[in-house]
C-alpha cells in the first residue's frame, strides 16, 4: 500500500501526524492480540472439556440404549435458554446464564423405574449439548476478533508504520535539497552580482 504525500510542510506534518498515532496504537492492539491469543485458547479448552463430558455421557447414554425404546421423547424439552453477554478483549460473547426445561408429568407408580434418571440424563446431556454449542460458537468468534487484531498488528508493524517513515524521509530529503538549491542559487546570483559590480 502506497502512502500518497505531497513535498511540502503541511503533507509532513501529517504524515508525522499520522505515523505518531500508529506508533502509539501499536502496543495496546498487540495486548489485546495477546489477550485474544489466550482467551482462544481458554474457549478451546472449555471446549474440550465439554466434548469429554459428552463422550462421559454417551458412554453412559450406550449402556441404557436398550431402555430408551420405552422413553416418551415428548416427556423433557427446553423450555428456554437464557443468554447474557460478556466482553473479553473488546469483543461481545455470548454466556448461557440458565437453561429451562419443560417437563411433562408422568405417573411414578406405572412408569419404569429408570424413567427419573432418564430425565436428569436428558436433562445434563441436553444442557452439555448446548454448552459445548455455545462454547464452539465462542472459539469462532474469539477466532475471528484474533485473525482480525493480528492484520492490524501486521498493517502497522509492517506496512503502515514503514511507509510513514518512508513518505516522512522523502519529503524532508526534498525539502533539504529545495533549501540547498536555492541556497546554491542564491550564492550564484550574488557572486554574478558582485561580478556585475567589480566590472562597472
């Protein structure tokens, strides 16, 4: 990316203008990539630890297969899930602050005797299901903030900044050689001028 300038005063005083304010911006977005960088890795490992939890419960989930044929499907469902927002490092996520569940009355004496446990497994392995959603969705947008704030940090560091510094040296190289010009000129016309003199 080019930097566009003109040779003059007022282009390299904002061009200096310009350079200060990166300068100065550069470390905090490299905290907040760091910081980024490591809430990632907290989402992703709150992740996992979701996914383990639900391998626990399909294991346990296996050994009642045989029973499940009798479940009622229709006995539990989410009533509603209940999302607030927290910000981490400038970005806005979303934080499950409680799950409700809707359940049906069934009869204690003619149902099976697993049916209860049934209820709070489905229960658990539905509030994990969510959870480790929830917690996927985060990675993602934690993902993109990060990928987003390294392209910054990049921009400046290595594009933006350089090429400040660039745009600065040239006007001021410019600058110095139009001062020496005219100096020059000037010392020629007062020489041709002190000749002019001599001679008349």
């Amino acid at each position: 990316m080019a930097i566009k300038f003109q040779y003059n005063k007022t282009s390299l005083n904002d061009m200096e203008k310009q350079r200060k304010i990166r300068t100065r911006a550069l470390p905090t977005i490299k905290s907040k990539e760091s910081a980024l960088r490591l809430e990632v890795k907290k989402a992703k490992d709150k992740r996992e630890q979701y996914n383990s939890r639900m391998e626990e419960l399909n294991k346990t989930y296996d050994y009642m297969v045989a029973l499940w044929g009798e479940f009622d499907s229709e006995l539990i469902s989410v009533k509603d899930i209940e999302l607030g927002y927290s910000k981490i490092a400038g970005v806005m996520l979303p934080v499950i602050k409680d799950i409700s569940f809707e359940q049906k009355d069934y009869n204690l004496f003619s149902s099976p005797i697993w049916i209860s446990d049934g209820v709070k497994m489905l229960k658990e392995y539905a509030e994990m299901g969510l959870r480790r959603e929830l917690a996927e969705y985060r990675v993602g947008l934690l993902d993109v903030a990060r990928k987003k704030t390294t392209q910054k940090v990049n921009l400046y560091e290595k594009v933006q900044i350089p090429g400040y510094n660039e745009a600065i040296m040239k006007i001021k190289r410019f600058m110095e050689d139009e001062e020496n010009l005219s100096k020059a000129s000037q010392k020629i016309v007062k020489s041709r001028q002190e000749r002019e003199k001599e001679e008349a």
